[in-house]
C-alpha cells in the first residue's frame, strides 16, 4: 500500500504557494485589506448600519483575488476542461482544502462566504449536468461573477426535512404564455442581496414527504413577489442569510431547471463533494488550532518554565493531535474512493464514509478552537488571535451540509443495514 500523495499534486501544493506569496499576500496587505483579517475583521467586514449583509469593499476584495486566481489557472482547478478547469480530483480537493485553511485567515481562503482562490462550484455542476443549452450557457458568467444563484430549499419550518416543504408552483397561464406561479418562503439563500437568480425548490405534484414530485426552478431574483423578508444576524458576521417570501411569483416554462418532479436530484449531485472538502477544510482549521498552540506552549514561560511543559498542556493537544492525523487518513481514503467512482456507486457504498468524515472534522475544529482559546489564555480569548473566530464560523458546519445529527444518522443507516450496499 502507498500513502504518499501523487507527485503532481504535491507540486502543485508548491505552485499555489508561489502564486499566494507573489499575488495574494500583496494584495492583502495593500490598503489596510489586512482590516478584514486582524483582530478588525467582523466589523471591517460587516455593515452593521446597513442590515448586517457584507461590506461592499468587502465583497469586491474577495472578487479581486478570484480573478487574479482564475488569470493564474488556479480558481477552476476542480472543473472539467471544458470549462477552463483541470479536471480536478476529489483527492486533490481534500489535500488543497486542508493546506489552505492550515495556512490561518488570509485572502487566499476565507470560508465565512466560501471564498478560496481554488473555487468550489456546486452550481456549475448542477448546470451542467440538469440544465438545458441556455442555462448552461450561463456557467462561465456563474463563475466570473456575472451570474449569482443562490440556493432555495430550507425553509422557516423545515430544513432536514426537505420532503416536506410547502411552498408549491401550480401550472397557470398569463398573457398568453405557460408557466407557473409559485408561493412560499425560504430561509438561509445566502446571497439574495447580489443574486441574479434563485434556484428555488417547489412540489408541483405528490405528497408530503415524497421525494418526487419536488422540482426546481431558475427564479430571477427582480421577479415581482420576490421579497427579502430580513436578514439573519448569526454567531459569526457579516450576514448574508436571507428570509425570502415567494408571492404569486409567475414563472415561465424557460424557468425549469431540470426534470419535473425530479428536483432533489439537484439538490443532491454536489452534497458529497461539498462535505468532503468542507471536512477537509474544518481538518485544517483543526490543525492550525493545533500547531499555533504548540508554538505558543514553547514561547510562553510562566514562572520562568515553559508552558508546554506541563501535561496539562501536552495531553490535550496530544489528542487532538492524534484525531487529526487519523481523521486525514480516512478523510483522503475517501476522495480517493470518490475519485474511482460514479456518484450512484458513492451514494450507495461510500456515503457513509463522506458523512463520518465530515460531522467528526466539524467537531474536532470546534474542539481545537477552544482548546487553543484555553491555552493561549487571554489573547487566545481576544479577537486579536483568529480562533474565536474559527470557533464561531465552523461551528455554523455542525448544523449546514446536513446537520451532525443527520450524518450520523446516515452512518448509523449503513452500519445497522438499514441503507446502502448492506442493506437487508
């Protein structure tokens, strides 16, 4: 067995590092941008008169870097070539998430709005494999910024139980032309305040709790009956959490994003992706928790003896430590196996996988936040070192990409053979 990483991997690990010192560090120290990241961070990010959404300086910085990334053949690495992407793998996807957040807060990848300089980009997967001719015409503009979609499926009183969802399209005709009207609310569309269009789940047929029956919807965000209703402020800020009310929204047939009634397989095609790299995200943050705490316990000498001497210091880094380099082996297992499969095969023999990965890298970076919190005492506690913060925005990861509760109760289904290839 060799677990050592593809060579071309590694170098290009090498390769991100020389754009970032070259191209995104000078940027992020020009003009005080280094506001958005110091012990400032929350309020230079944050309009809090303006409704709590993201400073627009903000929101611009984050698109400066992105482009200087996509200029450099960074920013589409995990898409098809078709699209300008080098056909990215899951592994490389992994390894590239964990070296980024290991790194600490920096332009290079902030996850607070999903920002990274090598971009994750559910939607244009979805375009491609659901959308018609037209709408996929719209992914190189939904990478560039031209085009922003946000996400409508929680709603104010169903979010895991996505099945259950009320808000309805009917079939109707207006001024000649067929569509639909739509009625509903969502929660959680982030991105409402710059989005050009919602892709908006609604039951067009069936019965509460069928999986079917359930389609989406391209929703230009200007339609009239589209609302913004008010903005979550959450644990972390800025906000760009929206309620949104949908009132006899009419829709015309173009608006169809995919099949009907088949909508939840959109939702669906990204989620395994998305929680491998979103748990090898929280394995880096985790470890530069780790590391800048073991740094400190050597520097800092109470009573005249390093702090890293004692084994209450030691012993609980120990353990995280330990979890961290176990949780890596299963987390690049995984995207391996991800990366030999289709997406059927990965659903029906490896989710469990995914979803062990995910709800234990999202707990074990709260665990190494806190713990680096206690260790560095009073600064730890400030905003002037970063782990309050990465506290307070990876604990949002034990709740979204499907909440803990339910990624285990994925596990619980493989292991008992309630689900997957075991099922009986």
């Amino acid at each position: 067995m060799d677990f050592s990483l593809p060579a071309d991997l590694v170098a290009y690990l090498a390769e991100l590092d020389r754009f970032i010192d070259a191209k995104i560090k000078p940027l992020e120290a020009a003009d005080d941008n280094i506001r958005f990241f110091d012990h400032r961070r929350e309020w230079a990010r944050t309009d809090f008169e303006g409704g709590g959404l993201p400073r627009h300086e903000w929101e611009a910085l984050l698109r400066q870097a992105k482009d200087l990334s996509d200029e450099a053949g960074h920013l589409r690495y995990a898409l098809p070539k078709r699209y300008g992407g080098r056909d990215g793998s899951n592994l490389g996807m992994a390894v590239i998430r964990e070296h980024f957040a290991a790194k600490g807060l920096g332009l290079h990848n902030d996850l607070q709005n999903e920002h990274s300089i090598v971009g994750n980009f559910p939607l244009v997967k979805m375009l491609d494999l659901y959308g018609r001719d037209d709408q996929k015409a719209m992914i190189e503009g939904s990478i560039t910024g031209k085009y922003r979609i946000t996400f409508g499926l929680t709603e104010p009183d169903h979010g895991s139980d996505a099945t259950h969802m009320e808000t309805r399209a009917v079939e109707a005709v207006r001024d000649g032309h067929k569509g639909w009207v739509i009625n509903g609310a969502k929660m959680w569309t982030t991105g409402m305040h710059v989005a050009t269009h919602c892709a908006l789940f609604a039951r067009t047929s069936g019965n509460d709790g069928d999986a079917r029956g359930i389609t989406c919807f391209l929703v230009p965000a200007d339609e009239p009956g589209v609302k913004v209703e008010e903005y979550l402020w959450t644990f972390n800020m800025p906000t760009d959490h929206p309620r949104v009310s949908f009132t006899d929204v009419f829709v015309t047939e173009d608006a169809l994003f995919g099949e009907i009634g088949r909508g939840l397989s959109l939702a669906q095609c990204f989620v395994h992706e998305n929680r491998i790299r979103q748990a090898a995200s929280s394995l880096g943050a985790a470890v530069f928790c780790i590391n800048e705490s073991v740094k400190y316990a050597r520097e800092r000498k109470p009573f005249g003896e390093e702090l890293a001497r004692n084994q209450a210091i030691q012993f609980p880094l120990v353990e995280l430590a330990t979890q961290a380099e176990m949780l890596r082996l299963l987390i690049r297992k995984t995207a391996w196996e991800m990366d030999q499969m289709t997406q059927a095969q990965i659903e029906h023999t490896l989710s469990d996988k995914v979803s062990m990965c995910n709800y234990w890298a999202n707990r074990l970076c709260g665990q190494a936040a806190d713990r680096a919190i206690q260790v560095h005492g009073g600064i730890g506690y400030s905003r002037h070192k970063p782990f309050e913060h990465i506290y307070r925005h990876h604990r949002r990861y034990r709740i979204t990409e499907g909440s803990e509760e339910i990624q285990m109760r994925k596990v619980a289904g493989f292991l008992f053979g309630y689900m997957g290839a075991g099922k009986h």
